[in-house]
C-alpha cells in the first residue's frame, strides 16, 4: 500500500536514491532515464512517481507506470491508479464517511470478521468545521439560536451609539430582573491578556441574549458563537471523539480551531511526507470542493465524494483516466489597484470558457513569479468553479521564500529543496527551457485584469466594478433567468420606509441587507484581508458608517486571520463597521446566517424589492444566503466592506461617494483604498512565522469542552436508537458475501423531471432545516422543537433526515409541478407530494425510480448525500443530457446508473412526459460506454449510453456501490 516500506522485491528498487548522506530513501524517476520524463507536466510527475512508489502488481502495475510515462499518448484515454499520501475531511462530508466506517464494523461483524480491521489505511485528518452558525453578531438585535423567528419587540439602538457596559462582573442578561440562566448567556472567560487596548478604544453597542434580548455584558460574539456551536453539536462530537479513539491513522481536528481548507494550508501541509526511511511528495484528496488550494503549495490535491474517501482511507487507490493537462502561461505584470480575487474571477471565466472540465490545470510563465503564495492558493482555490480536476503551481523560489514564514524549519526547507530538485519538481518560472509540454496551452495577461464581482446569481457572471450600477439595472429590466428579475419599469424606482432602532430607513431594488466577508476563498490571503481592514480603518477614520440593519458579519478561515487582522491594528475597524468576528468555521457560504431584522424582511416583502447579498466567498446561487435576498454577488473582502457603507450595489465609485462626513464632506472610494504598497508594507510587517506557531498551539491544545467530551472505548459504536444525529445506515441490509447478477429496471416511475444545471444544492441542501419540509416533520416526530433542528450539514449522520432533506430545495425546478419547490407528482395518484413522501409510497408499492434531467445534472461542490439520497429514496438511474464528472463518479460509487441521452436527443425531442413507465434492461456483462435500450409504457424506445469511466465502474455498480465492494473484500 502507499504507507507499507517497499520490499525487496519491488520492481523499481533500481530507481531508489538517497538524501542526507543516505539517511533518507526516495524513488527517483529521473532515474529512468527516459527523455519523455522531462517533457511530463510536473503534476503528471507527481502521479508517476506514487504509481512507481506503490508499485505492487495488483492495485498497481507496471503497465501503469508505462501508460503514466507515455502520457503524451495515453492522455484521456489509459485508465491509472493513484494513491495519495493523506485523506481530508470535513465534517459535515467526513461524518457520513465515518458513520459509514461504523457500520461497516457492524455488518463484517455479523460474518464473524474481527471489526478491528476496518481502519483508515491511509492517514486520515478530520476536521470539524463546517457546524458553526450565527446565533450571535454585531448587529444589534439577535433572535434565537435557530432559523427562523423575527425582530423582537424592542429595538436596539445603531451601532455607533452604545458603549461597552463598564461591568463584568456578574451580570446576567444586563442585569434585568429575572434575568436569563441559560448557558449561551453566562459570560464568557477572559481572553488571555485582556482585549488589546486598540480594541477597547472603539465603541460597541452591547450582544443582546438571543432568548430575551436584553444586553448581556460582553461583545466577544465569536466565544458565544463556539459556545451554542459546542452545545448544539455535544452528540456529534461525542461520536467524533469515539472515532479518534477506535481508529488507527484518523487525526480529529476540534471545533473552533479554523476551516478544512485553511488548516490544510496552515497546518496539515508538508510538500513532502517522510515514512519509514522514504521521502515522496505530499498529496492529498478531500471531501471538501476547496481541497484543491492545497495546489498553490505545488501539492497536488482535490476533491472526491465521501464515498471515494472511504476507499482510499481503506487503501485502494483512486482510479483515473490519465488527464489532459492544459498549461496555463501568465505573462504581463499585475495592476496595483487589482486584488486577487480580480485575477481568480479572471482567470475562472477564462479556463471556464476555455471548456477544461475534467482536466488537469498547471500555471507556469513568468508571470507566475509575481503570485504570492496566498495568490496562488486563493487562485487554485476556484477551480471547482471552472470544473477542472486540480489547477497546480509547481514549487519555486517564491514557495520556498513563503515556507520560511511558517513552521518549517531550515533543515526541512533545505531537505525539500533538495528532494524536489532531484526528482525535477522544482521550477523556475523565468526560464523556458524548463517549459514542459501540455496537451494544449492558454495564455492569459495579468495586466488586464480590473475589479471585478460575481453574480447576481452564479460565480461566472462577471461584472466589472465600473459597470455595476448600470448592469444592475439591466438585471432588473430582463426576463427571469440567470441573471434577469424582469422588475416592472413602473415598480424599478419603488422605495419602501421601515423603522430599526427607533430610526428610519429605506429600502429599495439593489439595497444591501448582507455583506459577509467570509472564509472559503479569501482569508488565505492576507493581502486581501488587510486591504479590507485597512479600507475599513480609513472609511471609519473619514466618519463613514454601515447602516445597523445590514446583516455584516467576519467568519474567518481560522485563527491566524485573526491574528494579523489583530496584529496589524485594523480589527477594532472591522468591528467599528459591523463587521464582527462571528467564530471560526462556514456560516454565511453555507447558508447558515441569521435570520434578518423583521421590518427589513416585511419591507422587502412590500415591495418586491430584489435586496442584495455581498460576500467574499465563492457560492452565491439564489436563495441560499436568505430566501428574501435574491441577488447575491460575490466580491474581494475590500470591496464587500465598500458596498456595506453605500449600501446599495446600484452605485458607480467612480462618480458617485461612498458617504457623507459628519460636516457632509463627499468620500469617495478612491479617497480611502489603501495603495499595494500599503498593504504589502503591512502583510510583512504582521504575518510572520509566530502567526503559524499559535496555530500550532490551537491544534495541540484543543478546547476544554472538546478535551472534556466523554465517549466509550468499544471497538463497535454504541448506536442511540433515539439520537437524530448519529444513525446506522442502512447500506449494508442484506449484504452477502456472493456479489448479485445485475438487475434490470422493470416498470419504473420517473420521481423527478427536471431541466438544466440541476445543482447538489438543488439535490441535497447544506443549510438550514424548514419548518414544513420532510425533514422537519420527521424531527417534530421525535419531539424536536425547530429550535433545536439545527442544519442539514450538522446531522449528515443520519440518513433518515439526509434522505428527506434530498431534493428539499426551495430553487428545485420540476416539470411536473411548473414551479420552484421540494415539491413531485406522485403518478399513479395524480397528488402533488414531497420528493420524500412520493419516493416513499413508490417503495412501498415495490416500483423502481429513475430520474430525467437536461444538461449538466450535478454541478457544484462535492456532497456524498447527493446520491446516497437518491439511492435510499429508490432512484435506480439517472437520465440526462449531460453530467458534472464528479457526481456521475459518486452515482456509480452508490450503484445508480448514470444514463446520458444519445448527442442531440434529450426528453423534449423524444416527447417524453415523464408520466411513463420505463424499463431498462441489463446484459450480464458491463462494458465501457455500452448503449442500453430504454423502452416507456407508451410503446417507444430509445438508446443510452451507460457512462462508466472505467472497468472499476462496472465492478463497483455490479457490487451495488463502493461501500458493499470494500465490505466484501474484507469478507
């Protein structure tokens, strides 16, 4: 396997060199001696050199590591293995991944296999993030720890007015009579040290307790966040406790040290792995689409469903089509007033346009040297976003320069430096000799870029920040659909008073109501976050305001982030605006923001208004940051600060000022934007290594709750039949040690009908739980209170709430009912019910489901639930015009046919209603894009091509999906 020392018999124990006077191995292809390995792209070097390290005549061949070599002509065409060094997940795709583990104990117990065995085999990092929400902010009045509820009865006043209350001592709830006992109110300890004394010089209206909203005597909203977060989650971290403790080579990272993606970067990183006397490049798969930042390091990593995850932490390599590789040439030198998130936004419509789904992406050109590293990983961080599998910077003299910053020590930096040069994975971007060849080459300027944002409801609708204002109005003129709202001429000018804090305001179309600057894309990079804290300094020292009831929130990637924007002096500016650090973790991206102020709702609502989102992350579609909020863009964290104190997006910085002084002197954006100078000057002066080395001490060190969070020590999970987070799934029922022939889909029903860029969104929400949904009523059932339901991502470890949350999305557009809604036609009986119940009575009367779709089923970020769901709903395959490759890989993975139409056939040219019977019959052996014949109740017939990538697709969907093929390998 990939972490086994390599025997003596290894076919390329020829290959073997050593370091450090021969303290160190290594397997070294340059060894080879093979011209063609010079001309390999340096991320296809990566997966020769783990094809001949793991070289085992099973799961790895020596024809592979041919078929790697002579990738000039095996390109999208040989099928290679690949075993990375690490396994990364987070918790909301990881628990699934590891309640799965837990059962798999459960079912190779029941044979009288010793559960013991089920083990990650490749090292296993889990890190617990994805389960904080906002219960608590800067805006001044707070509902209850829960979606839902409104604006309470009294309202506090703007943010500039109150300062902190001069006690702590004691106080409960502001000390009113019968004051509140609950924990989420108690104060919380002082932070070591004391608050810095910039802090204290800033003025702060007081955190009022969200079950009576009285003030209560502390600001600190990011502990009383982590507070609720523990509290509401006890049951899940009991199980991820148990885990780290029954596991062999599974690391859980606790609650409240920073998001996956960042403490990948931060923390978990190496560039290269030292195991058992052997040296080889660090690599990494995730469960979380932003895996692939970890590609600005020059270390190659993406994402896979949970389901692939469990395989590789099982030790099966991943399986792959040897991918074409496109060479992405930077020339031209970055304009100063350009951020990166200018150059992500540019660069991802361009790849996008460039149609490379499915393709490796590897930068290099001498523009490539003038990327920081924060750069590079904020650049590498969107590739989901244009669909590619990886998009890799290959380590140079600037990734070096960044690692002495960090934790690495000079020893470590010298034995990289010299492995990477030995095995030609170092680069110098300035010299083109060095240029390897691609299977085809892009060429884009940096000088070109300007300001940009995204939106007002999908990432690659591009704006330039010049043309906001008028293409805004454009959005409100066309007809709905990506980008129009098709608002009435009459009703564009419509402006809507509301009173907040005793005081009035207006609303109107393009009205800012939240304005998140977030983790995700941005916080890995300094430069853009102490831009936004230095434009935040600069707009507060001009007299400028963000109005009290814009919902503004700082969810940064982790601690560091803090810790410069801390460091640095801008944070209490931050904090001036509304712009509050909430906690640690996804939030706002996630769709887990707090309810927004009643009379904004209610006003919104009046009018019609198309109110506005900004936020500086990289999901935006609509409706998922509030219902009420249907234009959402996405911005560079200066430039989200910036539309936070016009609050408007129908503004032009150029002509028109941001505000108005306390004597009415005109602010312009140009008057407070901090120079690149600026901001270079003061990254250097605040992120150094001393940043990284209180990580570190977060890490190791935990939480008290955490660290006191009790769990058995039983080599089998002690399942809670009444817990509704933590459930035992039912994949396993029925499982035998002979692998079934195949089944032919007799008479099925179609469950959905639906039409293009179906999202996992659409398929499987990540946010919070809705009062009238399935899910919901199955939670009333065991006597919860909607308080307490808490989001869909906080119980993926319960497939009874997972599979009524599939298709519950609000956005969900199925033919059969001509509205957006959770909503499908049960056909036998003509009712219109939830996707849940419908699916429900189908299995009960013992009839297979399908579904139809259009074009691109499937896109967006990676989520197991997305065909768990459908396979416990009873969906047997899914036909559509095309499928994102991702989640066409995870429906095999759960034994759901991916079905696509014959090219320029879809439902609509064969006339289908979907209110057919559909039989789809299965030969007793699988092959590699077989046509299978689809024959409807109505008499007609037509073609499908099965999409299996490999032969392990067919093996794994003759199994019945992944989970069934590993529990029998292991009886």
């Amino acid at each position: 396997m990939a972490h086994t020392s390599p025997v003596k018999e290894h076919p390329y124990s020829h290959l073997i060199d050593t370091l450090k006077d021969g303290q160190i191995k290594f397997f070294n292809p340059y060894k080879l001696n093979d011209p063609r390995y010079d001309k390999l792209p340096l991320s296809i070097r990566v997966l020769l050199e783990a094809a001949i390290r793991n070289c085992d005549g099973f799961y790895t061949k020596q024809e592979d590591v041919q078929n790697i070599l002579h990738w000039q002509q095996e390109q999208n065409k040989a099928e290679v293995p690949f075993s990375p060094a690490r396994v990364l997940l987070q918790d909301f795709t990881g628990i699934p991944a590891m309640v799965d583990l837990a059962a798999m104990r459960d079912a190779v117990a029941k044979h009288g296999v010793d559960p013991s065995l089920v083990n990650p085999k490749c090292p296993t990092d889990l890190i617990v993030d994805h389960s904080l929400q906002i219960d608590y902010s800067k805006c001044a009045i707070q509902n209850a720890p829960n979606p839902g509820g409104g604006e309470g009865p009294s309202q506090g006043p703007s943010r500039s007015v109150h300062s902190r209350p001069p006690s702590r001592g004691g106080a409960q709830c502001g000390g009113q009579r019968g004051s509140c006992s609950k924990a989420a109110c108690s104060d919380p300890p002082a932070s070591p040290g004391g608050s810095p004394a910039s802090v204290q010089q800033i003025e702060n209206t007081p955190l009022l307790c969200p079950f009576h909203l009285q003030p209560v005597s502390e600001v600190e909203t990011a502990l009383r966040n982590q507070e609720m977060e523990l509290i509401r989650n006890k049951e899940r971290l009991q199980f991820f406790k148990w885990c780290s403790k029954a596991f062999k080579n599974v690391n859980v990272v606790p609650p409240d040290v920073g998001a996956v993606h960042q403490l990948n970067l931060e923390y978990l990183s190496r560039v290269v792995q030292v195991s058992d006397g052997f040296i080889y490049p660090d690599s990494v798969v995730g469960t979380d689409s932003h895996t692939t930042m970890i590609n600005g390091l020059g270390i190659l990593g993406w994402g896979v469903g949970g389901i692939e995850s469990e395989a590789i932490m099982l030790g099966q390599p991943i399986s792959m089509t040897l991918p074409q590789v496109v060479g992405c040439k930077l020339v031209g030198s970055i304009n100063p007033l350009t951020t990166s998130i200018d150059i992500v936004l540019g660069i991802t419509k361009h790849l996008r346009q460039a149609g490379i789904a499915g393709k490796f992406v590897e930068f290099f050109g001498p523009g490539v040297s003038q990327l920081s590293v924060p750069d590079r990983t904020t650049i590498a961080n969107m590739c989901p976003e244009y669909n590619a599998t990886v998009s890799f910077f290959p380590v140079d003299q600037v990734t070096l320069k960044h690692f002495k910053k960090t934790n690495f020590t000079q020893e470590k930096l010298e034995l990289l430096e010299s492995y990477m040069k030995a095995v030609k994975l170092f680069r110098s971007y300035e010299d083109p000799s060095e240029d390897p060849q691609y299977s085809e080459v892009i060429e884009f300027n940096l000088s070109s870029m300007v300001p940009y944002v995204s939106g007002p409801k999908r990432p690659q609708d591009r704006v330039a920040v010049s043309s906001m204002k008028e293409d805004f109005q454009s959005c409100l003129d066309e007809k709905v659909g990506f980008k129009g709202f098709h608002i009435a001429k009459e009703k564009q000018e419509i402006r809507v008073p509301f009173l907040h804090g005793g005081q009035e305001y207006q609303l109107s179309h393009g009205s800012v109501v939240i304005a998140a600057v977030i983790s995700c894309t941005n916080n890995c990079n300094p430069s853009v976050m102490l831009t936004a804290g230095l434009l935040a300094r600069k707009a507060v020292e001009a007299g400028l305001l963000v109005k009290p009831y814009i919902r503004t929130s700082l969810a940064p990637g982790s601690g560091m982030v803090t810790h410069y924007l801390n460091a640095s002096g801008v944070l209490p500016y931050f904090n001036k605006l509304g712009f509050e650090v909430i906690g640690y973790g996804c939030a706002t991206c996630v769709g887990n923001t707090a309810p927004l102020p009643e009379a904004v709702v209610d006003a919104i609502k009046q009018g019609d208004l198309v109110a506005c989102g900004v936020l500086s992350g990289n999901r935006h579609f609509e409706g998922r940051l509030c219902d009420c909020v249907r234009a959402n863009y996405l911005a560079s964290p200066p430039l989200v600060v910036a539309y936070a104190i016009a609050g408007t997006v129908g503004v032009d910085f150029e002509k028109e000022p941001l505000g108005l002084t306390s004597d009415g002197k005109e602010v312009y954006l140009r008057d407070i934007w901090p120079s690149r100078e600026e901001v270079q000057q003061t990254e250097e002066d605040t992120v150094f290594s001393s940043i990284f080395k209180d990580l570190r001490g977060r890490m190791e060190k935990g939480n008290s709750f955490w660290n006191n969070v009790e769990c058995s020590d039983s080599l089998l999970f002690p399942w809670d039949h009444k817990s509704t987070y933590i459930r035992s799934p039912s994949f396993f029922s029925k499982l035998s040690k002979e692998v079934p022939p195949p089944q032919s889909i007799e008479n099925a029903h179609a469950l959905l009908f639906l039409g293009d860029k179906v999202t996992t969104d659409h398929i499987s929400p990540a946010g919070s739980i809705a009062r009238v949904s399935a899910a919901a009523k199955y939670l009333m059932s065991k006597r919860l209170t909607p308080r307490e339901f808490n989001s869909y991502g906080a119980r993926r470890g319960n497939d009874a709430v997972m599979t009524r949350g599939t298709f519950a999305s609000i956005k969900l557009q199925n033919r059969f009912i001509g509205k957006p809604g959770p909503k499908t036609l049960h056909i036998p009986s003509g009712q219109t019910l939830d996707v849940f119940e419908a699916a429900d009575r189908y299995q009960r009367d013992g009839i297979p489901l399908i579904i139809l779709a259009g074009k691109d089923y499937g896109s967006g970020n990676s989520r197991d639930w997305v065909a768990k769901g459908p396979y416990l709903l009873g969906v047997r395959a899914v036909i559509a015009e095309s499928f994102e490759k991702l989640h066409r890989n995870q429906l095999v993975g759960m034994g759901i046919m991916p079905l696509q139409f014959l090219s320029g056939q879809n439902a609509d040219s064969l006339e289908l209603s979907g209110k057919e019977r559909f039989s789809i019959t299965l030969p007793e052996s699988l092959s590699l894009g077989q046509e299978l014949t689809v024959k409807t109740s109505q008499g007609k017939s037509f073609s499908v091509t099965a999409l299996f990538d490999s032969d392990t697709d067919v093996i794994l969907f003759q199994h019945g999906g992944l989970l069934r093929y590993v529990a029998r390998t292991l009886l």
